[in-house]
C-alpha cells in the first residue's frame, strides 16, 4: 500500500531572499504518517511525504521526505507521483498559499503610474469623472514601475507594494490526476460558529470528492489542545482532542476504508 502525505506550508517568493509563508508546522503530518506506518492490520509498503522546507518529518524508514517550496513546486511533484505510481490514499494536510506574489512595486511608483493616466485621459479629452476613477486602478498596476523580485529588494524603500494573485486550489487536481485514490483533505478556519466549521468542511469534501476532510478552528489549537472533526460524505463527524487523537483517528478510518475497497475488488 502506498500513501502520499502533504505537510508543513508553502513558501512564496517576494523577491531572491525573502517570502510569504504562514505557521504550519507540519508535526501533524508526521504524526498522521508514523500512526499508519505503526498499524500491523494494514501494513504501508512507502509513505511519500511532501512537505515544506522547515516542516517537522516522520521517523518511520519506509517514509520518502519530498521538499518543495512554492505551491508550484508542490503542483509539479505531486503531478509526477499522480500520473506515474499508483497510490491508495492522499492526506493533504499542507497548509497551502491561497496567494503567490504577482507584481512589486512601490507607493510612489503607483502614484507616477496614476499620474501618467489622468494626464493621458484628461489630454485625448476624457473629462467624465465615473470614467476616470474606474481606469486609475485598473491601469495603475498595469503600467507602474515594477521592482525587480529576481534580486534583493533594497530594505531603504519604505513603501513597498505587493499585487498578489490565487494560487490554484490544489486538492482539486488529486482526484483528476487519480480517481480511484482515497482522498482526506483539511480545513482549518478562525473564530466561527461550530456549525459553519462543519458546513465548511462538508462543501470542501463534496466540492473535491474527498473521502473525509479534517476540520479545525485555529481558537480550539491552543498547546497540546488540537481539537479536530472528522467529516465523511454522510456529514456525521468524529471529534478529537490532541495531535495524537487525530492522527490514529485518521489511520484507523484510512484502515477501515482501504480494507473495504479491498474486499469490494476481490468481490
């Protein structure tokens, strides 16, 4: 049996020294990795652990560690795997950009660059103000200055700009790739009703076709506190207290699911 793994976050580049990342650590990741590998029932021939640069990593030997930067990289390896090994069950517990940098600049350069467009407008005989407002930010970003993100961005400017673009949701492209993969996504949100939580969780799972998705709310990680439900396609949920929790949660479902297509292959 083969299993891929996602953990840790994403990094994205500002410019050659300096990124946008966010808090993930990945240990649940490794927890949930050394949790399947332990379970004798359902023995895990290879593990391939993607995860990011500084994300804590499993123990276990039969674990191959992956480390990717950006939510490009992380695309292109898990294309690679997807199209070319044949895998029972993806956890994508990487905490994912939502965002990657598209465009620098800076307030003065945006400030030339909206200038430059009044001037051109009111000069070709565009005078409607309704007219002029809805052009300056669409045509600020297109034609100011930009900074260049292949080198060290000076640490004198002290307005710089940062344009950011969607990164491609990720775990829509697994079950493209292979459909026949068990897929457990997770969602972790802040501060919301339990009720929305779930909701929330639910749409993730119907919307990719996962098997279970892991639903957490940042307020309820707090220490060794990290609250998690588990969500299925019927809606019902399991509840866990801890890292630990979770990760046997996860692997004792994983077990059950992958025991019954099994069966329902050798019917």
């Amino acid at each position: 049996m083969n299993i891929l793994i996602t953990a840790g976050g994403t990094n994205e580049k500002i410019d050659n020294v300096r990124t946008i990342t966010n808090s993930s650590t990945g240990r649940l990741g490794a927890a949930i990795a050394d949790a399947l590998t332990s379970r004798a029932c359902f023995p895990v021939d290879k593990i391939y652990y993607i995860c990011g640069q500084n994300s804590a990593t499993p123990e276990s030997d039969k674990t191959q560690i992956i480390r990717i930067t950006s939510v490009n990289d992380l695309i292109q390896v898990l294309t690679n795997i997807l199209t070319t090994e044949k895998i029972d069950a993806v956890i994508h517990s990487m905490a994912v950009s939502d965002y990657t940098v598209d465009f620098l600049t800076t307030k003065s350069m945006l400030a030339t660059s909206i200038s430059n467009y009044i001037y051109q407008q009111l000069q070709s005989g565009n005078t409607d103000p309704g007219t002029l407002s809805e052009g300056i930010l669409a045509n600020a970003f297109t034609n100011a200055e930009a900074l260049n993100p292949d080198s060290k961005v000076s640490s004198d400017i002290d307005d710089m700009v940062i344009l950011m673009k969607k990164t491609p949701k990720v775990i829509s492209l697994i079950k493209q790739l292979q459909p026949e993969t068990l897929l457990i996504g997770f969602k972790l949100l802040s501060n919301v009703s339990h009720e929305v939580l779930i909701d929330t969780a639910y749409n993730l799972l119907m919307k990719n076709n996962c098997d279970l998705v892991l639903a957490n709310d940042l307020s309820e990680i707090t220490g060794d506190k990290h609250k998690g439900y588990l969500v299925a396609a019927d809606k019902s949920y399991e509840t866990f207290e801890t890292k630990a929790g979770i990760a046997e949660g996860i692997a004792a479902r994983l077990n059950t699911l992958l025991s019954n297509q099994f069966k329902q292959k050798g019917n």
